[in-house]
C-alpha cells in the first residue's frame, strides 16, 4: 500500500490568533489552519502542522527550511503579497526558487509556487494567499491537481455542469473571475445564483457554495445566459 502524501502546513502573520483565544484589535482567527487541513485530509494526505510563523524573515526561512525536509509538498498561507511584513517571497528566493508569483485569477492573485531547497529541490512549495476565500479557491484550482497527480489519479479537476445565470454581472474584469454559487434545478435548467457577499474575506461564501461560475477575462453576461460552473463536490 502507497504512503499517503506528506503535506507540510505553515500559517504566517502577527495577526493570527487560534479558537478560544480572546478577540483583540488588529487580529483575527486563524481559519486557514482548520479549512487548508480538512482538504488536505479529504485528499488522503497527512498533514504535518507547523503551526504559526511570526512576520520575521529569518524565522520564516527557518520553518520552512525545517518543512521541507521532513515532507512531499510544503504549503504557507499569508505573506505572498508586497506588504513590507510579506517574508514568504524573500524566504522562499534565499534558499530555493520561485516559478509562479502572481497570477491574473479573482480571488487568490498573489499565489507563488516554487521549491525549497537549492541546488537541489527538497519539496514543491505553494504560497497561498491569506485571505480565506482566495486561498480556497487557490487550493482547489492549483494545488488540489497537483497533489492528485503525485497521488496518480487520473481525476484532476472539478466537474464542470452547464447552468444559466440567475443574475446579472456587468463588471468586465481584468483577471479571471471565480464566483461562489448555489445551484438549483428549475424544470431542465439548473440555475446558478450568487451568493450575495463575493469578499475574498467572507469565507460563509465558501460554506454555503454549490459551485464556483467561472467569468473569462473581459466577459459579462446577463440573466439567462449559460455560463460555466465547478462542482465542489
């Protein structure tokens, strides 16, 4: 029997605070840390949790340093962006490589993807975006595939289902678009409806999600129209 895949996690910023601890200004609840490790489990991975990394450049090398030895794939939330207590980046560069920093997708464009370890690669690495929505929406797009196909499944992507929209969206945008819907059939039609709060921040988007409608670069569509929908099954 094949071991299951070992998944490093790493959560990074001085803002985090875990379940049960007190609410204070400025911080808010590591939710990443709990939904990142539901979905690595329901792909049979075992995680290796390394917890909570300051905004601290040498600290940040360290841990992920200390990951990637002892795993398949390493993967960090936060600290991808350019804020100047963003250190994945820089981590990442001075003991490794990165491919991919930035792509044209809403939610989740600061995602990085690269190894540790150099000359050599000791591990693949993702560097998801810290708020909730945009790091699901990376997870399932980008790293869900890739750990499926180190996992050998010939099973990639989310099942696509034709819908007609049951809204309007006249906001032609530059990068392209994921939405959180819910789905219901109407007669033969399945409808696709938003759910009302799209913000990258508002994971109930995700919970109550049938689906994710793909909006191409540029597009628009009115009431009516068929458009694109991923199962998240």
């Amino acid at each position: 029997m094949t071991a299951p895949l070992r998944v490093g996690l790493l959560c990074t910023g001085d803002e985090l605070l875990e379940p049960g601890e007190l609410p204070q200004a400025g911080k808010i609840y590591n939710s990443n840390r709990y939904l990142l490790s539901a979905l690595l489990r329901d792909l049979g991975c075992e995680v290796i949790d390394a917890g909570i990394v300051k905004d601290d450049l040498a600290a940040t090398e360290e841990a992920l340093q200390k990951l990637a030895a002892k795993v398949d794939v390493v993967i960090s939330t936060g600290g991808v962006s350019v804020g100047d207590a963003d250190y994945v980046k820089q981590a990442v560069l001075a003991q490794g490589k990165l491919d991919v920093w930035k792509i044209a997708v809403k939610p989740g464009k600061p995602l990085a993807f690269g190894c540790i370890g150099a000359p050599v690669c000791t591990a693949p690495f993702f560097g998801l975006p810290g708020n909730p929505v945009s790091a699901f929406v990376t997870f399932v797009l980008f790293v869900r595939p890739f750990l499926q196909t180190l996992q050998g499944s010939a099973v990639h992507d989310l099942r696509q289902v034709p819908a007609h929209a049951g809204f309007n969206w006249q906001r032609a945008g530059k990068r392209e678009e994921y939405l959180r819907v819910t789905l219901q059939q109407e007669g033969s039609v399945l409808i696709a409806r938003a759910l009302p709060n799209q913000g990258s921040g508002v994971l109930s988007s995700v919970c109550r999600a049938d689906a994710l409608l793909r909006v191409p670069v540029g597009k628009t569509f009115m009431t009516g129209d068929s458009v694109e929908c991923l199962l998240l099954e």
